[in-house]
C-alpha cells in the first residue's frame, strides 16, 4: 500500500520550512511519499485553505494523510488535531481548515494530537508542522495506533469555518455579486460562489450564447 502525505500550507518557498517537514517525515517514515499540494495559500487564509483541499481531495487514493498548516493561532490553546474521514486522514490545527474536505467526503472520529506523541523534542513552541503535525503523521502513515497518538474526542467540538461556496448576491435584473477569493498564475480567477449557482440566479448555462 503506499504511504501518501499531502502538504498545504501558506509558507511558500522562500524559506526552509516545507523542507523541514519533509525532513521530519523522511526521518520518521522513509517509505512515505510526500506530494505538496500547495505553499502558495495567501497567509491566514484558513477559509481558502479549505476551499482548496475541499475541491483537491477527490485526486488522491484513499489512505492520503492531509497535512495543513494555514494556522494564524499557532503559539495559542488552539488543539492540533487528527481526523478520520470515510477515505482519508487530516492533520494540522483545529481551526476549522479540514472541516469542508472531511464532512464532505463523511467525517467518522477526531482526536486531539498528545504531544509527547509527537517524540520530536524542540524549544521552539510555534513551528508545530514540524514539531506536532508532521511527526504525528509520519507516524500515522507508518502504521501507529491513531489512540497512541492521540486522545479522542467528538466530531462536534470540532472547530468550524465559514464554508465555501457561498451563494451569489442578485444585485439586479440579470446581475449577481459574486466575490473573487484569487487569481491563479495563468490569470483564472477562484471564485467564492459554484457556476451552478450562478447559472441557476441568472437562468443561464455556461458556455451558452447571450
């Protein structure tokens, strides 16, 4: 079976930080593959950070262990936390970033990460993909009893997120405000709300003469 860990994070690459989460997993778990779904996040942005891993997720074999780290309370009481989906894995911060992906694809348990789990020592309290995150899946992929790593605890206490899509505002005959959450590097614009929505509010059909 092979070993998937997906990382998103709002690092980008200019700095070591993805590289030291790879070092982490490669030490821990040498046989994990590691596939960066994307560093490019715009900082903080939890709400677009799960939009992407919501829409990504459905291109990955079952057993994926999803990474996130799009944590602006990291260094507070935030939990880390791990979450068993029907198909897949989340790891990352308790704030709301896997919740989309994981009840769409039928979220089953949840367990907040122990630290002493994480068997990587380290005097620095606020890189947690490295020092939480990244061990705990390494672990979790390798074959470790997710109760060893973590204590359980109920969906339902589970942080949330404002979800996306939202639903388009009308603003007039034939008009609708939608909102654009980021341009990709070819110029596409994401946009918060579905084209099904849209399509239905104007009663039109992508691709159709106007």
């Amino acid at each position: 079976m092979r070993r998937i860990i997906t990382l998103i994070t709002d690092f980008g690459l200019r700095d070591p930080y993805v590289g030291m989460m790879k070092g982490v997993i490669a030490t821990l778990c040498p046989e994990a593959e590691v596939i960066d779904l994307t560093h490019g996040v715009p900082k903080y942005n939890v709400v677009l950070g799960a939009h992407i891993l919501k829409i990504s997720q459905r291109y990955f074999p079952e057993g994926t262990v999803f990474v996130g780290v799009i944590d602006p309370g990291v260094g507070s009481e935030r939990r880390a936390v791990i979450i068993k989906s029907r198909r897949f894995w989340y790891v990352g911060p308790d704030n709301g970033l896997f919740i989309p992906a994981a009840f769409e694809d039928g979220v089953e348990a949840a367990w907040v990460i122990k630290r002493e789990a994480a068997g990587i020592p380290s005097d620095i309290e606020t890189f947690h993909g490295r020092d939480l995150f990244s061990p705990a899946a390494a672990r979790l992929v390798c074959g470790a009893d997710v109760n060893a790593l973590g204590t359980p605890i109920k969906v339902e206490e589970l942080i949330r997120v404002d979800s996306l899509p939202r639903k388009p505002e009308v603003v007039g005959e034939g008009a609708v405000s939608v909102g654009v959450l980021y341009f990709d590097d070819f110029g596409n614009a994401l946009l918060d709300s579905s084209l099904k929505d849209i399509e239905e509010l104007l009663d039109v059909t992508y691709g159709s003469a106007i």
